[in-house]
C-alpha cells in the first residue's frame, strides 16, 4: 500500500503542478455550458417536429412535407411521447391509429399548428397538454460534463503513460519492486479523483448560476458518473498499453474521441438520425453515460430505469481492462 499511495500522490501532485492542464479541465466545461445556454437561449426554432404513431394517412402534398416540418415516427409506448410533448422536446404528436393528434398548449407553436391541424386532420380528435419547456442548457450539461470526463481520462492516462514510456520513466519503474498491476491502479485511482472532483466542481460551480433541472437522485446522478469515469479511464489504458509514440497516441487517441463526441449527443439530439447513426452510437461509453444521466435529471430515471446503461459501462470497463492487462508492456 505504501508504494501504491505514493504512485497515487506523485501523479495527482504532478496534474496539481500543471497549472495550465488544471484550470483547463476546470474553465474549459464551465465557459462551454454558459456560452452554449446564451446561444441557444432563444425560443425562435424554424423547423416543426412532430411525432408521427402509425402510418400516416394524409396525402404527399400534406404539411408533414414542408420543408420546416420534421417528422419522427415512434414505435415506443405512447406515453413517452407525450412526455415529450410536455417538456416541448417536439411540438406536436399525430396518432394516425387512433385518430388524434396532441398540442401542448404553452408552446409557441401550438397556435399555429392548431389551424394548420383543424384544416388538414379532418375527423382527428385534439388532445391537450401543458407543461414547462426543458431549456437547452438542462439537456446539454450532462454532455459537455461527460466530454470533458472523456478528454481528462483518455489523455490523463492515455497520453500521459506513452510520455512516460517514450522518456524511460517506465523502463526504471520495472527495476523496482513496483507492479504493472499496482502502477496502472495507482494512475486510475489518481486520475478517477480528479476528474470525479473536477465534474462535481463544474457541475456545481455552473448550476449556481444556471440552476439545472434534477428531476432524479443525486445520489444515482454520482453513481453513473463514477462507473463512466473507470470506463474511460480503463478505455485510454487500451491506447497507453504499448504505444511509445506520443504523436501516434494522441492521433488514434483524436480518431475516436472525436466520433465519439459527435455521435454521442453531446449537442444535439439523435432522434430522428439515421438508424444506423443510432445503432453506433450505443458502441460509445459517453453514450450510455450521457443517457443515463438526462434520464435521471430530466425524466427522474431510478435505478431500474438506467440499469441497462450502468450494465453496459460495467461490462465495457471489464472488457477494456482486460484488454489493456494483456497488451501492457514496461517498454
């Protein structure tokens, strides 16, 4: 235990020391979530989305094929969609097997969308709903906060031990008594305590001024973001395993968080992508973590709710360890 605290407190003072690393991993999230809520602050969205159940039943030429309308068919319960409509995620739902359509009535659109529907959904039945929009801001922090979780972990492990292999330090740590079992825990355990405080500091620090929803427990909020930070962690020790190059690293390291980011959710949302956009997505960690975590502070998810979620961080955390157990070398 001795050598394994002293492992741990020589990179976390080493993270502490690099000022400029430090108060990036602290600003850069804060001035993202803040600047990303001014931007898209505002209410004037020109494209309609409507949720469609069923197949439609209107002609080619109907509103559902204007160019400022969006429509995103559903299989899933119908109650879901309703939630949506609620929190003005969509604006309107058409039920084409029952002959209905829902309004929420403190959307902007709902006016508009009335007329249009009493002309061209003859014989359907409204439904009306009410209900406070999310803000943007609310659905976009458990992104930007599990980005940065992504950055911190692959390059603070990943990067850092390939430094440390290409400059020797790994070379005179196998002439010590010191395991690469014991060597690769100290770094996660290190690297897991800054980036866990790092995200309850932005989180907190940010929701301050924003004042986040958080339908969900905090508690559970903790739980996904700690089974999230060994994931990554235990996936940036897949790159540090035996690469020397940091050049290399840091390319194949940019190849699949970038991706990763884009088709994770990070800014916007995947409904209404190509089912296969969909599909991969769910190969990411952030994914999971990401739906995880709005589900628990937008929809108030529980423990049974996100259980798939937490099952697959687990399962992949394992999966990459072992991986990276086999390929890890001193030199």
């Amino acid at each position: 235990m001795k050598k394994f605290t002293a492992l741990v407190h020589a990179r976390t003072m080493e993270f502490i020391r690099d000022k400029g690393t430090f108060f990036w991993n602290l600003l850069f999230p804060i001035v993202l979530v803040v600047g990303f809520s001014f931007a898209f602050s505002g209410d004037n969205d020109a494209i309609f989305k409507i949720g469609i159940i069923g197949e439609s039943t209107l002609s080619e030429e109907s509103f559902l094929s204007l160019s400022s309308v969006e429509t995103i068919p559903y299989e899933t319960g119908k109650e879901e969609v309703i939630e949506k409509i609620r929190r003005h995620q969509i604006d309107m739902l058409i039920d084409f097997e029952k002959n209905e359509f829902y309004l929420n009535n403190e959307a902007p659109s709902a006016e508009l969308l009335r007329i249009i529907g009493s002309k061209s959904l003859i014989g359907f039945d409204e439904k009306e709903l009410s209900g406070a929009p999310i803000r943007y801001v609310d659905w976009l922090v458990p992104g930007v906060i599990g980005m940065n979780m992504l950055f911190s972990c692959m390059f603070g492990v990943g990067f850092v031990i390939v430094r440390y292999r290409k400059n020797g330090v790994l070379k005179r740590m196998k002439a010590t008594p010191i395991t690469p079992f014991v060597f690769i825990s100290a770094q996660m355990v290190s690297r897991f305590m800054i980036v866990l405080i790092t995200s309850i500091v932005v989180f907190t620090g940010t929701n301050i001024f924003l004042k986040f929803v958080v339908n969900g427990s905090y508690l559970l909020l903790i739980l996904i973001t700690i089974l999230a930070i060994f994931c990554m962690i235990s996936f940036g020790l897949i790159f540090a395993a035996r690469m020397k190059s940091e050049e290399l690293a840091s390319g194949l390291m940019n190849i699949i968080t970038f991706p990763m980011i884009i088709f994770s959710g990070v800014f916007f949302s995947l409904e209404g992508t190509p089912q296969i956009m969909q599909t991969a997505s769910k190969f990411f960690p952030l994914t999971h973590f990401i739906e995880a975590a709005r589900a628990i502070m937008i929809d108030g998810a529980g423990m049974m709710d996100i259980l798939p979620n937490i099952l697959v961080l687990t399962g992949m955390t394992l999966a990459f360890l072992f991986i990276s157990s086999i390929l890890f070398k001193w030199e």
